[in-house]
C-alpha cells in the first residue's frame, strides 16, 4: 500500500551563547507537517560534553536551563493549537521568527515525506548526532585551541607543524618542538586526536593505527628520544562497548610511550609543552 506524502516544515534549533563570535552548535530539530496536524521537536538535552567541548569555558548549568526552557516553552504553545492544520503553521512561525537570544532557530526549510514521525529521527541524527562535525573538523578544533593555549604561553614559536620520517616511511604532526629547543636532543610532540567514533570497533582501529605509525617510526631509527603526548576527544556514546573500546586503545597507545590527556585539560598540556 501507498502512504500519502505529506509537506513539511522545519527549523534548526541552534545554540549561540557567545554573540560576537557568531559561532552556534546545532541542538536540536522542530518539524511540522500541517496536513497530518504533526508538530514534534527533538533537543540535544543530555550530550552536554559536546557543548562545552564547543565552547570553552560555558557552565552547563546554563546550557541545561536553556534548553529546558524551550522545550517548556514549545510545548505550552503547541498544546493550544489543537494542532489545526493553518493555526498549527502559523504557531510554527511564530515561534521560529528571529530573535535575540542565545537559542535561536535557522530559517523555515520544507521538504515531502511519508512519515513526519521518521523525518524528524533523520533529520535530528543528519544535522545533531551524525554530522555536528566531521572525525577531521574535530581534529581541527582541538588544535587550533591548543595552538591558541601555546600562543597565550608564549611556547607557539617553538612548536611548528613536521614531517617525521624518511623517504619509505613518514607521518605528519602538527605539534613538534625540536631538538634546538629540548635540553635531551629530542622532540616533543603534540597530537589531537579524536575518539568519538560511531563504533567500537573504529575506535580500537584508530589506537592501532597510531600505535602501528610509532611502532614503525621507531623501527626507522626516528622518536628515539621523543615525548609524545595525544590530547584527545573521548567517545559521547555512553554504551558500555564505545567506552570499553577507547580503554583498550588508550593502554595501547600508553604501552608504546604515548601520554594521553583529554582535549579540555590546557594545564596539563602547556606543562607537558614546558617541560624541556
């Protein structure tokens, strides 16, 4: 059997505490399908370490107390429309129509479907779950904020991207400071490295790839005398295999000589970064 396709609207729910930098996460999707008197929304109440990951330095007090007041606030102004097909749109409207305010809503999009029900998940996991921000733009994100934290330290001229290798084997890092400036002769460096990963099974491969590329610079004659440390972002899926996983890859990583920190923990990184 057929189903009836159906128009629909709907709205990104965005997150901007900080107004003069312009930067917002998406938190959340509202979606209407008039005909089917269909008005629902999902938020990104409980992944708050996304948020604060995001933006340094938020409370997530405040990101929690946003949030909950949104959703109070939607569902008392969709319970008096009854879900009338043109009071329901203009409600709709209404409620997405720029504002000053640190939630905020992109502009109206529209699209067909047969299931509002299934087009808000998919939408939801596109714009939140799935597609926040690519493994790489992670990656980028924790380096361009520990080259921010060097900066500030005054330590930044010291650590330059490099090349380690030779012409069969060679790996990039973006953080390495030089034997000119390490009393020992050897280099310290610097990796982001992004563990929020969909499966298990691609965080264990992430550990082992890292492990193998050391292992294989060693063979090589190269990190003979280096301290590495990988600041790293941990998995957000709280199932019990995503974790089980990052921790058997991080005693990987530890057993080859690497010093594994979270991506917010500046202080141990500049010390690390100090440390001659």
């Amino acid at each position: 059997m057929t189903m009836t396709k159906v128009n629909y609207q709907y709205a990104i729910v965005q997150f901007m505490p900080f107004v003069e930098t312009g930067e917002f996460a998406n938190v959340g999707v509202f979606l209407i399908a008039p005909q089917q008197g269909f008005a629902k929304y999902e938020l990104d109440s409980k992944r708050t370490q996304r948020i604060t990951n995001f933006f340094e330095g938020l409370n997530t007090g405040i990101y929690r107390t946003v949030i909950s007041n949104l959703k109070d606030h939607l569902d008392v102004s969709l319970a008096g429309t009854s879900y009338k097909s043109d009071l329901l749109a203009k409600t709709f409207v209404e409620l997405v129509r720029p504002r000053e305010s640190v939630l905020r809503f992109s502009e109206i999009r529209v699209g067909i479907t047969e299931d509002p029900q299934k087009e808000l998940t998919r939408l939801y996991d596109y714009y939140i779950r799935k597609n926040f921000a690519t493994r790489e733009y992670i990656e980028t994100k924790i380096e361009k904020q520990v080259r921010a934290w060097l900066t500030d330290a005054n330590l930044a001229r010291k650590y330059t991207p490099r090349m380690i290798g030779d012409e069969i084997y060679e790996v990039n890092f973006p953080f390495v400071r030089n034997g000119e400036f390490a009393l020992d002769g050897g280099q310290r460096i610097i990796k982001p490295l992004n563990f929020n990963r969909s499966t298990p099974s691609s965080i264990i491969d992430l550990g082992g790839k890292w492990t193998y590329r050391l292992k294989k610079l060693r063979s090589r004659g190269f990190l003979a005398n280096s301290n590495i440390l990988f600041t790293v972002a941990q998995p957000e899926n709280s199932k019990e295999a995503h974790w089980k996983s990052f921790k058997l890859a991080r005693e990987e990583l530890r057993e080859s000589g690497v010093k594994i920190v979270k991506r917010d923990e500046k202080e141990k990184i500049l010390e690390f970064a100090r440390e001659s």
